[in-house]
C-alpha cells in the first residue's frame, strides 16, 4: 500500500508539477492567480486519494462529489502533459539541430506557443474523451469449430468487461452497454473482471447498487450468464463485489469449469490480484486447462490477457480485458509494454484464439480518447457464415 501511495503521488504530482512550472512560465500570472493556480493543483493530486478514503468511511456522497471534478481533471491533465511533452520534444529536437548543425529554430515553437497549442489540444481532447466513453461500439467475432454437436450451428456469446459499475457509472450510462447487448440475443453473457468498482458502505451500495444489478438480472439469456473476478473486485471489497455479481444473474466461475449443454465448456479463472500475499503455488489455471476435454470446444475467461506457457492448445477462446487499450491515447502506448497482446483478435501459433476487449466502462477518468467501449459479440458456429 505505502509503495502504491508513493508512486502515486510521485507520478501525478509529478504531472502537476511539470504543467505548473510550464504555465507559469508561459503566461504572466500575477501571486493571487499563482498561489490559486498551486493549491488548485495541490488538491486535485490528493483528491482520488480523499475519494478512496471517503468511500472507505462511508461518505458516499461526498466522494461523488469529489469524484467528477478530480477524475475529469485527471483525464485532461493527462491529454495537456502528454500534448505538452510531444510539442517540447519538437522543441528539443529543433534545438539541438539548431546548436549542431547550425539550423534555425521556427519562431512558432516558443514555449509560449507551445503551451498555448497544448492547452488548446487538452480542451479539445477532453471534449471529446467525454463524448467518446458514451459511445458504446459492438465488436464482432467469428469462431469456426468442428467442435459443436451436430444439432447445434451456432452459439452466440456476449462479453462485456471492466464495466466499473461506481461511483461514476450510472444506471443512464450501463443502460446503453445493456441496450447493446440485448440487440445482440446473446446465447451466453459473460463478463471478464471488473464488473464492479468502489467499495460503498452497504446503505450506499443497497441505494446505488442494486438497481443496476436489476438491470443485469433482467437482460434475457437463454443460455446464462457467466463472471470471472477482476482485480477491481479485489479491491473494491471481494464479499461485496460478489454479492453484486450474483445478484447481477451471474454464475462465478472461479478457478472451475461448467460444460453447457450446447456442447462448450466455459472455465473461469481469479485474478491475479487474489493472490497477492499468499505463498508462491501451482497456478490453477494451468490445472484447470491440463484437466479440459480437447473433443468440447473451450472458452476461457480470464480478466487480463496473458497466456500461461502451457496455456494454449488447451483452450480454443480466450476472453479478457483489463488494459481498456489504454483509455486515454497515448497511455496505450505504455499499456503495451507490459501486455503485449493487444486488444482485438488475436490467433495464437497453435489456433488458439485470444480477444481482447477494450472495456465496456471506464476507471478513473470517465473519459475515453481514441478506445471506444465495447460490447463484443462472439459467434462460435461450425459453418463460416454463421447465424
């Protein structure tokens, strides 16, 4: 906890340290503007930790309170400093060709100009990153299998994830992932971690909660409705985070397998973040893949998209999330750094198939900038042309 609070800090007032220092630089603030400018900034890099500590003390609405102004400021900071260290890289570079090879550095390139452009490319940026997070996409995906019984063509799955139901997804916004999913007729729903985000005393999760876990419930599936842990359920409270889930119609996959009567076998498998703390053992997806019929055709449901070394060949799907491609361009850049497997479709060496959603919602800032949400739809179906 102590080194997650100091890299935290560390890394967004950092941030805010290297926006400060450029603006004031930029522009002639007067001591009132740039003692308002300092504490302004000084309470937004502590806000998400007075959210946390609010939420955690039951002070619900408090912590909404806090929660938009911080989170959207985040989200826009984020898009400055990143527009801002792209332009002063320019900057740089044009310097340096200027002092060694004697080339003239272009007057538009002041750092004047240069926060202005960034200020400038953050307004609009942050327009749009609300708008975008709004705008739920339907992926589509088909599976060819010679796998499925003969009475069956085809199976449609629909897998939503890291939808973060909190303090900032409301029933207005969860109604447009559900509207999707409907339109879909899904098979089987299913959901790969991170349903579930903010731990809420149980007055506020009682009020806040349960009508959108009513909402899930009521989405028709003939099939059922099936849920793996993420590490948001870890951290939002595990008991809590499962009573929603279930409450939500989901069955818990966690670390077992249940064969379907359509002739597929759906194996779920806890986040990493369960384990953290325990001693080092046999990880149990890899028993749990070791233990699969290779004659049924295997769906795996695993929140973040790794692949353990034994892993493929055992499972013919894989379905995770986690990374939300980043959700603010250009953090996916550094999300692929440490997960390779990029989000989208992926077909490993031996034809297992691996599909990574970019999230149905959003963590932190509600704000998505070139990572629409996704609701994806999967056909696995023994003809090409599917349904």
């Amino acid at each position: 906890m102590y080194l997650f609070l100091i890299s935290f800090l560390s890394l967004y007032g950092g941030m805010h340290l290297y926006a400060f220092v450029r603006v004031r630089g930029s522009f002639s603030l007067g001591r009132a503007t740039t003692a308002l400018l300092a504490g302004w900034m000084l309470l937004m890099t502590i806000t998400p930790l007075l959210v946390r500590m609010a939420e955690g003390s039951g002070f619900g609405r408090t912590a909404r309170m806090m929660t938009w102004p911080g989170y959207i400021w985040m989200g826009s900071l984020f898009i400055f400093c990143a527009s801002l260290a792209a332009i002063d890289a320019l900057r740089m570079a044009s310097w340096i060709s200027h002092r060694f090879f004697t080339t003239a550095i272009p007057g538009y390139l002041s750092k004047e100009t240069a926060c202005k452009a960034a200020l400038l490319l953050a307004l609009l940026g942050s327009g749009y990153a609300l708008y975008e997070a709004r705008s739920i996409r339907t992926e589509q995906v088909t599976v060819t299998t010679d796998k499925l019984p003969a009475s069956v063509r085809s199976i449609r799955v629909v897998q939503i994830s890291d939808v973060h139901v909190g303090l900032l997804f409301h029933e207005s916004r969860l109604e447009s992932v559900l509207r999707a999913v409907r339109a879909a007729q899904p098979d089987i729903l299913v959901s790969t971690g991170d349903l579930v985000d903010g731990r809420l005393s149980r007055e506020e999760a009682s009020s806040h909660l349960a009508p959108m876990a009513a909402m899930i419930a009521a989405v028709p599936v003939k099939g059922g409705k099936y849920a793996v842990t993420g590490n948001h359920e870890f951290y939002a409270g595990l008991d809590q985070a499962l009573e929603f889930t279930r409450k939500a119609g989901f069955t818990l996959l966690r670390n077992q397998s249940v064969a379907l009567p359509e002739g597929i076998t759906i194996s779920g498998v806890d986040d990493s973040a369960g384990r953290r703390g325990l001693p080092e053992v046999a990880r149990p997806e890899a028993e749990i893949l070791r233990r699969l019929s290779p004659g049924q055709f295997n769906l795996l449901l695993k929140h973040r998209p790794l692949v353990v070394d034994s892993g493929t060949g055992h499972f013919d799907l894989q379905l995770s999330g986690h990374i939300h491609k980043g959700q603010i361009f250009p953090f996916n850049l550094l999300v692929r750094m440490r997960f390779p497997i990029p989000c989208g479709t992926t077909i490993a060496a031996n034809g297992s198939i691996i599909h990574v959603s970019r999230g149905s919602g959003t963590w932190g800032p509600p704000m998505r900038l070139f990572a629409p949400p996704e609701v994806t739809v999967i056909d696995i179906t023994s003809e090409p042309s599917g349904r």
